[in-house]
C-alpha cells in the first residue's frame, strides 16, 4: 500500500525551532516527527511511502535515505515552488498508480489504525475520503435565558464541539480529476470543488488520540505525551 506524507511546510508557527530545521524533523522523544509517522504507516502495512518536500528538502533527503532502515520503499518528491496542501501530488501521479493512496500532513501524531481507515476508503463510493476528528474548545462564559425581563435558565460553561479535519485522507485515482499537474491547489479548494461539482465526499472520525503540532504550544505537548502514546512503535 501506497502512503503520501507532506513535508513540505514552512512551519513559519513554530519558530524560532523551524528556522534551523524542516518541521517533520523536529525531535519528539528520541525520533523524529517524521520517523514516528513512518513507522506508524508501516505497522499498518503502507510499505511504499513518498515524502512530498520544499523547505529544507536536503535535509529531509539525507536523514531518511532510501527509507530501508524502516522497512519501506521511501520516495522524495521535491517542489520547485509552493502546491499547498494537494498540489504535490501532481509531481507523483503517476507513480502512485492506480490503486487507493493515504495522504496525511507532516505535522501530524496519531494512533489512528490506518488499516481500518484504508479498508473504509475501498469500500465506499468516493474518490475522497476525509479523517475527521471531533474538537472540544473550553467556552469562558455560562449562558443566559431570559424571558422578557425575568431570566428564565441558565447554562453553567460548556464545551464547544466541531468537527475538524483531521490532516488524514484517502484518495482514489479519480481525484487526479481535479488536481492539474504542478498548480498550487490546497484542500479546502479541492473540497469545495468536488462539492460544486456534486461530487461524493466520504467521511471517516478518527477516534483515537491525534494532535497537530501547529503552535509552539502542541509541540510542547506532544513532548509529554510521546512516552504514553508513541515510545514503544
């Protein structure tokens, strides 16, 4: 099985840590952003990863090598200008081939099982296939209810619950559809594309634990959690 990671970010959020190195090679415990991903892809049997790359891709490059020290067959796909989030895949259409492909961010730490998330993808009738992720965000304030002048309830500080996407998709060969070849297009565009066009979109929650490390603040806690969640992969 075939697995796209995009690595290419500037992590413009996370210096003054980025500005000596690419984000996906940031150290969480003793590996790498991108060391822990690829074993977790591994695990699940994604044996042929590419590495879409722009910021730093040198460095990238020679950190992993051909990827044998893990196991897989590692790719390096490099852009000569920024694609955004979809973009990258254009340069490697046509090795990906014509079966399904997992594409996550290269900001991305997750236990998801990406076999049942693969699984899910070939069953359904979509050539995309969203991770979502359900996110809590604390509200400062309780709510009132009133009648006329009089209240009526009120509601002591509750969470606020959205869906988000999670970074995680699975693609079918039919997405090239959209993609043309070495645009920038990001996913949000991509999505609202698909939709315009009345496309099918799929859905899949991703329940298990999952943390984008976009702030200084998610790479600090990724850093606590790594012993917990990731040590032992």
């Amino acid at each position: 099985m075939k697995a796209v990671i995009l690595a290419g970010g500037l992590g413009t959020r996370l210096k003054p840590f980025t500005e000596v190195i690419p984000k996906p090679l940031l150290p969480v415990g003793e590996k790498a952003i991108l060391e822990v991903q690829i074993e977790h892809l591994k695990k699940y049997g994604f044996n042929e990863i590419f590495l879409a790359t722009n910021y730093k891709s040198d460095y990238i490059e020679n950190f992993f090598g051909d990827g044998s020290k893990y196991g897989v067959e590692l790719y390096i796909s490099k852009e000569d200008k920024p694609l955004g989030t979809v973009g990258p895949l254009s340069l490697i259409k046509e090795r990906l081939g014509n079966e399904p492909f997992l594409v996550m961010n290269g900001d991305i730490l997750t236990k998801c099982d990406f076999s049942k998330l693969y699984k899910f993808g070939l069953a359904i009738d979509s050539d995309l296939i969203v991770g979502i992720k359900e996110f809590f965000t604390p509200f400062r304030f309780g709510n009132i209810f009133f009648n006329e002048d009089y209240v009526t309830r009120i509601e002591e500080k509750q969470d606020i619950k959205t869906n988000i996407l999670s970074g995680i998709y699975i693609m079918k060969p039919g997405i090239f559809e959209y993609i043309k070849y070495n645009e920038s297009l990001s996913m949000d565009v991509l999505i609202n594309s698909m939709l315009k066009k009345k496309s099918k979109i799929a859905k899949y929650l991703i329940k298990e634990y999952w943390l984008d490390i976009g702030v200084v603040e998610d790479y600090k806690e990724v850093q606590e959690v790594y012993n917990n969640h990731f040590k032992d992969e």
